[in-house]
C-alpha cells in the first residue's frame, strides 16, 4: 500500500468523512527540507467530516496530525490540511 492510500485508509477509518483526497506533492517540493528520491514526503489532505465539523481548525489539525502520528514517525514530513464543513 502507498503513503497516500496509508493515509487515506487511516483517515477514512478514523474519522468517517463525507469527502476525503489525499495528493502526494512531494515533486513540488524537490530539493526542499524532508525532501527525499521517491518523494512520499510531503502531502495534501482535503476533508469533510461531521467528527470535525464541531472542533476548532487547530482541533482539526491536531487530530489528524495525530492519527498519522505513524506515518509522520516513518518519514512523511509536510501535510497540508483543509477541511470543509460536512454538515
């Protein structure tokens, strides 16, 4: 399984959302810090989810930071989040 469908699995797992997409961008981010051959370093998450809809955005932020805790420990290095209002 890739970084990017780990990550989906455990977001998706986690927090049940109405719309979830997770994009590797980690080419865009060449020779910049965490960079690394092979890229799966730096990634985009876009959610909605009623579980985050009633946390504040660093809430939001903290929780999925968290959830990812192992994939953080295991080289991703940069995650863009957006979330959306699902409800």
């Amino acid at each position: 399984m890739s970084v990017a469908q780990t990550i989906h699995a455990i977001l998706r797992e986690r927090f049940a959302p109405t719309e979830l997409e997770v994009i590797d961008e980690s080419e865009r981010h060449h020779g910049h810090a965490g960079w690394r051959e092979g890229g799966n370093t730096h990634f985009r998450v876009k959610i909605a989810s009623l579980q985050l809809d009633a946390l504040s955005r660093v809430e939001q932020h903290r929780a999925i930071n968290a959830a990812l805790k192992t994939q953080f420990d295991e080289g991703l290095h940069a995650l863009a989040i957006e979330v959306k209002k699902a409800g």
